[in-house]
C-alpha cells in the first residue's frame, strides 16, 4: 500500500491516499498481487516468457486502462541491484523532469518513491509498493527513485512507442 508524505501530512490509508493523489490529478488503484507473486518475488530478473505471464494475468485491468487513456502498449521493467548501468539510469530518474505523456507504473515487486510536484508546486513523496497502480500525468514534474534495496519490477503503459522520454527541469527556463 503506498504511502503518501506531503508537507504537513502523511496518508497510509487507501481511501486518504487516492483522495490526496486524486486532488493533484494523480490516478491510484490497486490490483490485487496475488497471481503473480510466485512468477516474481525474489528474482533480480525476468524471463521474457514471465514477463509475458505477468501482462497476460493482468490484461484486463491494462486493456481497461489503454481504452480509457489511450496507451498503446505495455511492458514489464526490472531493476534490481544486477541491472548493469543501474546508477546512471537512477541518475536520470533523480532529476525533476515531465514526459510529454503519461508516467503509468503498476508495482508488482520491490519498491521506490515517486516526489510529485503538486498544482499548488509544493512537492510530496509517493512511496509505492506492490498492488500500487500509479499515473503521473503527462506534464506533471516529478522525479523517482529507489529505496536503499534498489528492487523494483513494475508494469508500464505507454502513450507512444517512443518510450521513457524526460524533459529535464533544469534544461528550461522556470
Ligand atoms: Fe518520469
């Protein structure tokens, strides 16, 4: 269950949560992690025929979610202390950027924080786990990382198929 900190306050429970996050725009659900904790937990890596089990389990909730916001494609992202380049990449997640689209991450293992700069442009963290299904709108400055375990396996939805693309904050004039 993800944990919400703002600047005065702290949120743990669902239904206080999706209402903070539903205030910034932020869409927040949970799908249940049951069916593929076995297929996941514990691997630094993923097949490409696990990964394909893990779409496939949830091609419901991630066909619902492409008809509704227009995503084109999904796919399955592993982190893991193994990950060659791993510091370079959360280099780039640390820095406060946007995406012209949709930042979709549904959190099937391990764990990491998204800081969200709000409409008011106060910042709060996001600390998802597994079961979070989290959208940063399209737009919306942010940036992620890892906690110390440096674990991570989520589900990704995309817009385009141009994939991961940031707009860094300290390349623009603010
Ligand atoms: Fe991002």
């Amino acid at each position: 269950m993800a944990i919400v900190r703002a600047t005065t306050k702290e949120y743990r429970r669902a239904s206080s949560v999706s209402k903070f996050l539903t205030q910034h725009d932020v869409d927040f659900r949970q799908w249940d992690i049951d069916p593929v904790e076995k297929i996941v937990r514990g691997k630094t890596a993923l097949s490409d025929s696990e990964k394909s089990e893990v779409l496939s389990t949830y091609s419901r909730e991630i066909e619902a979610l492409k008809r509704q916001n227009h995503y084109v494609t999904a796919d399955v992202v592993v982190l893991s202390p193994q990950t060659p380049n791993l510091e370079n990449l959360l280099a780039m997640f640390r820095k406060e950027h946007y995406h012209s689209e949709d930042e979709v991450r549904f959190i099937i293992d391990g764990s990491g924080v998204f800081t969200i700069r709000g409409k008011d442009e106060r910042l709060f963290d996001v600390e998802v786990s597994p079961g979070d299904m989290i959208v940063v709108p399209a737009r919306t400055w942010h940036w992620f990382d890892l906690k110390p375990d440096r674990t991570i396996k989520a589900v990704r939805l995309f817009q385009t198929t141009a994939g991961w693309t940031p707009i860094y904050r300290d390349a623009k004039p603010n």
